[in-house]
C-alpha cells in the first residue's frame, strides 16, 4: 500500500508507506496532489526540479509538500509522477525531486479539493520494521 487517507473532521488526512525514504516521499507527495486532483487525468508535459535540505527528515517531508502547494499556488502545476533522491551527509538531509505534470487545465483534469497547506498537527515520520511511515493532515 502506498498511502491511505484516514478520517478526519476538518481537513484530509494520509498515512503513506515505503520501503525507503525515497519512495516514502514519492508516495507521501502522490497522496497531497491526489487530493487535489485526480492522478490519472494529468499528463506529463513539464518537469519541475526541487531542491531542500534540512537537519530533520521530518522538516524535510513538509517542507517537501508544503512545496508542491506553493508551486500548484504560484505556476499552477500539479504532478503524478516523482523521482526522488534523498542524500544524508554531514548531518543533514538533501532532497532531489523530479517532478512531472502539467498546468492545471480545468477542462480536462478532474479537479478536487484546494489544498491549502500542510499542517504540523499529528505530524510524524518514523521508521518501524525496515518500513517508513508518515501521517500528513492537509489544510483544505
């Protein structure tokens, strides 16, 4: 399972997985723009580099999607596909993201709530049995 949205009374809620962090933050980010949109309804016409670097894996996860709102926010661009690179040197996390979507179109994609940003409340990464999990709350 890559992610699942979990119930909540206000905004939307998800608990995503992956073997790595990597695929973590893949996931992680495919469960944000899926509340936006519907993944299958954007084609892969532009791509978008992200660079972030932080002490803290958590701080990098939200940084990360707080990220992809801004760039939905500013150029209107939303994606269905990542490349992620994760580097942890001298005590610090740097992210590599390949990003590819398209501009929102409001005719041909299936549109669905505005995200408006990533909340800290019950924010968390951690790793349990060779597995890494993270629960997201998204502002709508």
């Amino acid at each position: 399972m890559k992610y699942k949205f979990l119930p909540h009374t206000a905004d939307t809620m998800f608990e995503a997985h992956g073997k790595s962090l990597e695929e973590l933050f893949e996931n992680s980010a495919l469960a944000t723009e899926e509340i936006m949109v519907n993944l299958s309804t954007i084609s892969r016409e532009e791509e978008h580099q992200i660079t972030l670097e932080s002490e803290h894996i958590e701080d990098l996860l939200y940084d990360f999607l707080s990220e992809l709102l801004f760039i939905k926010d500013t150029e209107g661009l939303l994606f269905n596909k990542f490349e992620i690179i994760i580097i942890h040197k001298n005590k610090k996390y740097e992210l590599l993201a390949k990003c590819d979507g398209e501009k929102i179109d409001r005719e041909k994609h299936e549109l669905n709530d505005d995200a408006k940003a990533i909340t800290k409340h019950e924010f968390f990464v951690e790793q349990k049995n060779n597995k890494w999990i993270a629960r997201v709350i998204v502002d709508i």
